[in-house]
C-alpha cells in the first residue's frame, strides 16, 4: 500500500541497483498526471498506468501499477 499511495501523490525515484552512476535508476510518473493534493487522500488500482523512465539513458517504458 506504501508505493501506490505513495505514487498516487507525487512522481517516484525508485533505485534498482547499488551505486550512483544512474543505471537503474527510475523516475516513475502517473501518465494522467492526476495526483492528489494530500498524501494519503487516495491510492493507485493495480490498472492504473505509469510512465518510467531510466536516468542513465533516458528510455521510457509504459507499465500498469499492477505490473
């Protein structure tokens, strides 16, 4: 419950590996861009969709919370 209600109010870092060179570093946002104004006032559903992308090169993947 931390990372979807966590998500729902702002964009996510989230840290894949260890070592600070940027791989595997990802910057995680809501593709509506609907976030809440206060944390904890809703959660994401597992169908809700996000936007990835990597901050050593950039690429971007789509995924649902779900996934």
């Amino acid at each position: 419950a931390g990372f979807k209600k966590s998500m729902a109010f702002m964009r996510r870092v989230v840290k894949q590996n260890r070592g600070s060179s940027g791989e595997g570093i990802w910057i995680i946002s809501l593709k509506s861009g609907a976030y809440c104004s206060t944390y904890g006032e809703k959660s994401c559903e597992d169908g809700d969709e996000l936007i990835l992308m990597e901050a050593n090169d950039n690429h971007v993947e789509e995924h649902t919370v779900g996934e």
